[in-house]
C-alpha cells in the first residue's frame, strides 16, 4: 500500500512538473528575478533606495506570476484527476 502511494505521489510530482513547464513555455514574457547587485554593506543614497526598491517590486510580481503559474498547474491536474476518475467509473 505505501508503494501505491509513493509511486502515486511520483507520478503526480512529474505530471505538475511537465505541465508547469508547458505553462512557462506558453509564456511569451517569462521573466527571471533580478539579483541586486549594489554592495549591500555600503550606506545607500536616496537614488540607490529608490532603484532597489524598484528591483523588490519588479521581484515581487513575477514571484506572484510563478505562483499563479503553479497553482494553475495544480489545477489542471486536478481537473485531469477528477476527469480520470469519471472515466473509470463503473455505471
């Protein structure tokens, strides 16, 4: 029984893995997350604040584009688990 559920739980991790990928292929603007790359141990200039704070929030919303990407994968595996399961059933 617990081998069904690890290899269940594989498969899964695979399935979400796959359809993330698509997901983030069908990006056309995929963006990366900038790494700042002032001295951090430096005192930082009013222009310096704003130009990270910049960087935080341009990192924040495609931290937010990620998350909507995996929770759209997760959901279309569901949907794909649940139409499995009609399928299978015996009427």
């Amino acid at each position: 029984m617990q081998v069904i559920i690890i290899n269940y739980l594989s498969d899964r991790r695979k399935r979400l893995h796959e359809l993330l990928l698509t997901l983030i292929n069908k990006e056309s603007n995929f963006e990366l997350i900038e790494e700042d790359s002032s001295d951090l141990s430096s005192s930082y200039s009013e222009k310096d604040t704003a130009n990270l704070s910049r960087v935080i929030e341009k990192n924040r919303k495609i931290i937010k584009r990620y998350q909507s990407l995996v929770r759209t994968a997760v959901t279309l595996d569901a949907l794909m688990d649940s139409e499995n399961e009609e399928n299978y059933k015996i009427k």
